[in-house]
C-alpha cells in the first residue's frame, strides 16, 4: 500500500515536471513567469480588454460587458484614455451594472443626449468609498472634468487597509504576496491551469469572463490576494443595528475624511466633484449627519426616492436588488435633470417611450 501511494505521488510530480518543462519552451505564457505578482490596491478590478458575459436575473438572456485597454467599462472602440471632457461616474455594483441590456443602461442612454460631454462608467462591483478613491486615483490622468460618486449603505465600511486623516493626508495599503505565491507565479503550469479554469467556467456557466491571456498575472494576484489574505473589514455595515458607539464615531468620521480628501484631490485636477446619495431615509439621515462632523463645502445630489420605493425599478430575482432597465432609464432621468442644474446640456429623455422599449425587450424574451 506504501509502495502504491510513493508510486502515485512519484507519478504525479513527474508529470507536473514533464508539463512544465513542455510548456517551459513550448507554451504561450514564458512572458507572465518573468513577472511577479502583485494584486491592485483595490480588491476587486475588471481585467483590460475583457468581455464579460452575465446571465440577466429575470430572464434568459445574456448581458455582454466589455472592458477596454483602461480596464474601464465601454460600449465604444474608443478607449476610454482617448476620451476627452468626461463626466465620470463612480461608485459599486450600481454603478457597473452588469446586468442591465447596453440599450437601456443609464450610461450608455446619457450618451445619446447630452451634447459635448462622454459619460464613462467606473464602476465596479464590491466596491467601497476607499476602493472608489483607489479607483479615482488610478484614473485621474483621464480628461476628467465631473465626478459623480454614487454613496451607498455600507461604502463607510471600508474594504481596504488604507487610511484617511482629518489633516488631508492619506495612506494607500500596498497589498503584497509572499514567497510561496510569488513561486507559484513563476511557474508556466499556473497559468495552463488559469486557462483551462476559463475555459471549463465559459461552457459551464453562462456568466463568465474572456480574458486575454496577458491579464493573468493581475487576475490571479488579485484573486489569491482576495482569497488569502483580505480580510473581511467592514465593521461599518449596517450602523443602525450593529454597531458600538465609539466605532459609530469612527466610522463617520473616517467617510468624513476620505470625502473631503477625495473632493480636493478631485480639485487639485480640475475636476468638480459631486456625491450622490442613495435615496434610502434611514443613510441620507447617517450621511448628513456625517457632513455636520465639520464645515465642509461637498455637494451632493439625494437621488429621487422612487428609485428606492418602486418595485418596478428592481430585478424580481430574490439574490439580485440592483436597479434593472427600469430603473436605469429613471436613473438616467434622474442624472439628466442634476445635469442641468450644473449647465450640462442634454436633449430630454422619452422616457415612456423607453419605458415601451423594455416591455418589449422582456417580451421577446419569453
């Protein structure tokens, strides 16, 4: 029996060897071994010029996303770093919206009314207020001249290590791997592995990522990262129910502080900044509370309540509370008249007549 088990591990690790080698000389990934791995300071990020496909959460139908050479969100060839006088939007999951037909996504709706303005979506899911401000950073040599930042419930519980300083001063957490991951990243059967992973994942799954091959150092650095060593930091959930005193006043406190130091570092750029505020009673009461910690001069919008009292304007899906195509055309609406109020000229959206365009959009799918 002894034997038996030597013979197997012996046979294994000689094959392993034997692939290595082939692939060593033979396969594509020689190029990816020559670097390390390291994750982004934020958790979560969309690989460049990626397609991602996301089955809706009504119907069966298949949402096709698309993520340019920047990484960003994009219905156009145009890279979005070619892109002049952009108003960016960013924020979570509600700002990516993945789900959503490219027809009726609040983005890509804008985009064909407002004149002299491109509206590029920054968006990603899982994202909090300090990844939102990585994400900014990551981005700000973009032509940017607006920033909408839409605050959810739970963006004050922040994801990453970093931190923020009422004196306006901040520090970024640099993520690291260690050693035995950093080996892993040398080896060229890692990423045969990661290939056939994606491979496996797009005839199994109907929501799944095409990558190019060239992302796969930054999409395993992240998931290890993510997976090893993240740690689950979001104290700041949910306030009204779970929450100490002290760390209630710390929490206000640190959304505080990252908003001010997000709005100057967004000044210091030219760029005006603006917070969105999700319509929910209970979090516009916690965010104006925050902004009575001390003066400030942020400005932000509270989006109108129907986005949160409409049924009609979510997914049906019990695991999936996003705004569907309904509720991007009152999202898109709802933009387009803060739009004005900042002097962005846009043409009116119809937005009976999109709301007609869905009704027919489900239709055909049933």
């Amino acid at each position: 029996m002894k034997k038996n088990i030597i013979l197997l591990i012996s046979s294994i690790l000689i094959s392993i060897f034997l692939l290595e080698f082939y692939l060593k000389f033979f396969g594509k990934y020689q190029n990816l071994t020559k670097h390390n791995l390291s994750p982004s300071e934020a958790i979560y990020e969309r690989a460049h010029s990626s397609n991602h496909n996301y089955k809706h959460p009504d119907i069966n139908y298949i949402i096709q996303n698309y993520y340019d050479v920047d990484g960003v969100k994009n219905f156009e060839k145009k890279p979005t770093s070619s892109k002049k006088k952009i108003v960016g939007m960013f924020g979570d999951s509600f700002t990516e919206n993945i789900g959503v037909d490219k027809e009726f996504e609040y983005s890509n709706i804008l985009n064909q009314y407002i004149e002299n303005y491109n509206i590029v979506n920054y968006g990603v899911g899982g994202y909090s207020a300090d990844q939102v401000f990585i994400r900014y950073l990551k981005y700000k040599h973009h032509d940017i001249k607006y920033l909408f930042y839409l605050l959810m419930p739970g963006d004050d519980g922040f994801s990453t290590k970093s931190k923020f300083y009422s004196d306006g001063k901040y520090i970024i957490d640099q993520p690291k791997l260690n050693i035995f991951f950093q080996a892993i990243g040398k080896l060229n059967i890692t990423y045969f592995i990661v290939d056939i992973y994606y491979v496996l994942k797009s005839i199994l799954s109907d929501s799944y990522s095409s990558n190019e091959t060239r992302n796969y150092n930054s999409i395993l650095s992240n998931k290890i990262y993510k997976q090893f060593y993240h740690q689950d930091l979001k104290k700041c959930e949910h306030l009204e129910i779970k929450i100490e005193y002290k760390d209630f006043i710390d929490c206000k406190l640190g959304l505080f502080n990252l908003l001010k130091i997000f709005q100057s570092e967004a000044e210091s750029n030219n760029i005006e900044f603006f917070v969105l505020v999700y319509p929910d009673p209970n979090f516009v009461n916690f965010f104006e509370e925050v902004l009575k910690i001390d003066e400030n001069n942020i400005s932000y919008f509270i989006l109108d309540f129907e986005l949160v009292n409409n049924k009609k304007l979510v997914f049906k899906n019990l695991f999936d509370k996003h705004w569907n195509e309904y509720g991007n055309i009152v999202y898109a609406n709802n933009l387009q008249n803060i739009f004005s109020q900042l002097g962005l000229e846009s043409k009116k959206i119809d937005i009976n007549k999109f709301f007609k365009k869905v009704d027919t959009f489900y239709a055909n799918q049933d």
